[in-house]
C-alpha cells in the first residue's frame, strides 16, 4: 500500500525488560524507514541492516555491553524482530 508507515523501533535493554515497557516508559525509538522488497530476507538484508549496524556500533561505543532489541513495523503491528535474551 501507498500509505503505509514503516518503522525501525528499537531500545536498549538497559533502559527497558520488553517492548511493551519500553513503549510505555519513552525508551522505544522510531526511525521512519522505506518498506523492504521482501520482508521474508529478513531486517539485515537491505539498507535497514545497516541502519541497525550503525546502532549497534554507536551502542557499542557506549558501553561494550550494550544489547537492542530492534522490531521492523507496518502501520504499528511488528512484522519482524530481533531480540536478544536477557
């Protein structure tokens, strides 16, 4: 669809336990993205990807410990994730 949003979202664990939580509290970020061709490549494999390196690069930065847990969304409803385990 023409109108879709899309969205990286992302947070980083040490500010919340879940995405829900990091919603609620501000800690969630948008980045307004172009829609991957295929969504079944999954978020790495375009330029979204490397959005995500540049993160985890800057995360790292800060503190070498750093986890994000990052979701790709259309129109608010998650269509692909990458979550790290506590």
């Amino acid at each position: 669809m023409i109108n879709e949003q899309w969205y990286l979202e992302f947070y980083r664990l040490s500010q919340a336990g879940s995405y829900d939580e990091a919603k609620e509290d501000g800690s969630l970020r948008q980045y307004p993205v172009d829609p991957p061709m295929q969504v079944e490549e999954g978020m790495r494999a375009h330029s979204i990807g490397d959005m995500m390196d540049v993160i985890d690069m800057a995360c790292d930065m800060m503190d070498s410990s750093e986890k994000v847990n990052y979701y790709l969304t259309r129109d608010g409803k998650i269509m692909d994730q990458e979550e790290w385990d506590r």
